[in-house]
C-alpha cells in the first residue's frame, strides 16, 4: 500500500498511543502529564482527518481505526479520569488505593456510551459534517478540565469537583449528550469566511478569552459553553 494512502492512519495510530499514554498518566495520578498527553491525542485526531481529505485518501479502514483510537482517547480517558475523581472523593487522601473502588466504577458508564456514540456515528450518514449528539473528544475535554481544576485547586474547587453526588451528577449527564438528538456543530472550517462560520469564529473567540482569563480552569467551561450554543443554534433554526 502506497505511504501517501498511510500517512493519515499514521497519525491515526499516534492517537491512539498518545490515549494510552494519557490513560497510564491518570491512573497513576499524573494529571498534568495527562493533560498533556490528551491534548497532543485531540490534535492528531484533527490532523488525521485533515490530512486524509487534503491528501484525498480517506478509506473504510482509516475510518474504522480512527474510532478504535477514539474509543481509547476520549472514551476510556474520561471514565478513568471520573473514576479518579470518585476515588479521592471516597477516600480524601493523596495516596491512591491499591484495589478497585467499585463506588467509583460507575465512571466507566461515561466509556460504554462513548462506544455507542463512535458506533452510531459510524452508522449514521447525516453527520458528514457536524454532529448529532456530542463528540467522544467534548466528552474527553470536560473530563480533562474537571481533571486540571482538581489537580491546581483552581478557585478553591478542588473539593467540590471530587465530590460523589457532583460527579454522580456529570456522568448521566456527559452519557445522554454523547447519544442525544442535540445537533452540535462541527469546529473544522471548510474557509475562513465569516458567512456560513460565524458560529464557529464566535465559539473560538470565547474559548481563546476564557483561556487566557481562567486559564487550567477553562475547558469544562469551553465545553458547556459549546453545547449551550449549539442547543441555542437548534432553537434558532427549529423557528
């Protein structure tokens, strides 16, 4: 098989070790190294996809091994980062348990629906473009930024992102957007033109800015954000 044909599923595989890198980091409680870890596994994940249509080599295989790296990136990531969050809510201590937390295993609930998201996206031929349900890698990113607010006490929230019922909380509700009907727009941009992305240059702008002001805090709120405009575009376009 030709290189050229290759290089996305490269990349592809390079998502998927980044994922296991970050899966190891979180349940050995290195959360920094985690973060960034995830956060190199998004950007292949978009490269990916990117230089598959450039190269105009998308095919069956890449597709299906783009979700199986997915499923480990932003789908066993999350519950493991949940399941850690639960952990040091159970027990208030630094040191992690040497056996299994079965009160904390309910986390894992976030990567069985994140198998079904990947599996009903790979069926559906409507979202070609912007989803149907929120993307596995959203997912990942909320987890991650209950993740970095732990690590760095960001606000004094440390104790509250690690408490059961909050987390208790978070996970039915990260497993019913992942396999709702909510249509959520894509962040890849076909040009730069404002006419047809101005929900997208404006997302982008709030993000940058609630980066640079809340900094380590910022990506559980980017999230929330994303989907509350999308479900506002939905209201906007169902009038």
């Amino acid at each position: 098989m030709p290189v050229k044909q290759n290089i996305p599923n490269f990349i592809t595989l390079i998502n998927l070790f980044l994922g296991c890198c970050a899966l190891a980091s979180v349940l050995y409680g290195q959360f920094v190294q985690a973060f960034f870890f995830s956060l190199a596994g998004g950007v292949a994940d978009y490269l990916d996809g990117t230089f598959a249509r450039v190269l105009k080599v998308k095919s069956p295989l890449g597709g299906q091994l783009d979700s199986l790296a997915d499923m480990v990136s932003f789908g066993v990531v999350p519950g493991a980062i949940l399941y850690m969050l639960l952990v040091k809510g159970f027990s208030g201590k630094d040191v992690l348990p040497i056996e299994l937390t079965l009160a904390a295993s309910p986390a894992f609930l976030v990567t069985l629906f994140a198998a079904l998201r990947l599996a009903i996206f790979n069926l559906d031929t409507r979202q070609t473009e912007d989803f149907i349900g929120m993307p596995t890698p959203a997912c990942a990113a909320f987890a991650v930024g209950l993740m970095l607010i732990y690590h760095y006490d960001s606000y004094g929230l440390a104790d509250f992102v690690t408490r059961p019922l909050f987390v208790y909380a978070i996970i039915p509700m990260l497993c019913g957007l992942m396999v709702s009907n909510l249509p959520m727009f894509s962040l890849k941009f076909k040009n730069l033109a404002w006419a047809g992305n101005e929900i997208r240059f404006t997302f982008a702008a709030i993000a940058v800015l609630m980066i640079v002001f809340l900094k380590e805090a910022a990506f559980s709120p980017i999230i929330a954000v994303y989907v509350l405009f999308s479900a506002v575009k939905k209201t906007m376009n169902d009038k």
